[in-house]
C-alpha cells in the first residue's frame, strides 16, 4: 500500500475508474450477446433492434476509451454484415 497521501488517492480514483469500464464493458458484451441470439434465431426484426443498441453500446465504449476505435469499427462492420445477409 502506498504511503504518500496523494499516491493513496490515485489508488482510490483507479479502481473507481476501473469499476466503471468494467460496467460498460459488460453491458456491451451483453449488448452483442443479445444481437447475436437475435441473428442466430432468424428474427430480422429483432436483428435490427438488436443492431441498433449493439452499435450504440460499441461507439460509447470506443468514445470512452475502453475499446480501441479500429476494434468498434470492425466489430460494427461484422454487426452490418450478420443484418445485411439476413436480409439478402
């Protein structure tokens, strides 16, 4: 443990930080969980509501910094991609 008063704030202030990215990581997994369940049982309908809070949750964890843009990015593609070939 640290012993510099402001060496112990910067402990209490990571794992609030850490806490949080972990809360939206999760809801955004579970987000693409839900799109993928969606995709995997036909229902275009559900898809496409389901790809809407799934690219929502990716593009607020990418503008948060919790996951790397290009990662959003390729991710949103495949999203577009499992809708697309529903529907063709």
């Amino acid at each position: 443990m640290p012993n510099i008063k402001s060496a112990k704030k910067r402990v209490k202030v990571i794992q609030t930080k850490t806490l949080k990215n972990k809360m939206f990581k999760s809801a955004m997994k579970t987000e693409i969980k839900k799109f993928n369940a969606a995709v995997e049982s036909g229902n275009v309908a559900a898809a496409q509501e389901a790809y809407k809070l799934a690219v929502k949750k990716v593009d607020v964890a990418a503008s948060k910094g919790i996951i790397h843009k290009n990662a959003a990015a390729r991710k949103k593609s495949q999203f577009t991609k499992a809708v697309n070939s529903m529907q063709g």
